[in-house]
C-alpha cells in the first residue's frame, strides 16, 4: 500500500512539474462566476525554477517508491 501511494504521489508531483514547462501564469477563478457577477480571480505565477523542482522531486519520490524495503510489503 505504501509503495502505490508514494509511486501515485511521485507522478503526480512529476506530471505537474512537466506541466509547468508549458505555461506562465495560472488564473483561479470562482466556480459560478454568471451567479456572483465578474469575478478576476486569484493570479498564479510560476517562477524558472518550479518546473525543475517539482520534475526532480517525482522522480526521487518515484525511485524512493520503488527501492521500499520488504518488510513495508502486504504479506
């Protein structure tokens, strides 16, 4: 079981660093903006070096996943 959530985890980890390759800034807005009027939302910004963290950081979580010791293993 700790071995399919730390591998879950780590390509988790790993997909949203990839994905932040490709964009500059995220815009988090209401869910209902017709019903509560305009709403500008909050404005994330991605740094340089996000992407390389967050890729490095599921691949260590991802090869920490596979090297478990067995007794973490279900018998």
């Amino acid at each position: 079981m700790w071995r399919a959530f730390f591998l879950a985890t780590g390509i988790f980890v790993f997909l949203l660093g990839f994905e932040l390759f490709s964009i500059n800034s995220l815009v988090i807005r209401d869910s209902f903006p017709i019903v509560f009027g305009e709403n500008d939302g909050k404005t994330f910004v991605t740094e340089d070096w996000m992407p390389w963290a967050l890729l490095t950081a599921g691949c260590i979580v991802c090869l920490y996943a596979f090297t478990l010791p067995k007794r973490f293993r279900k018998k």
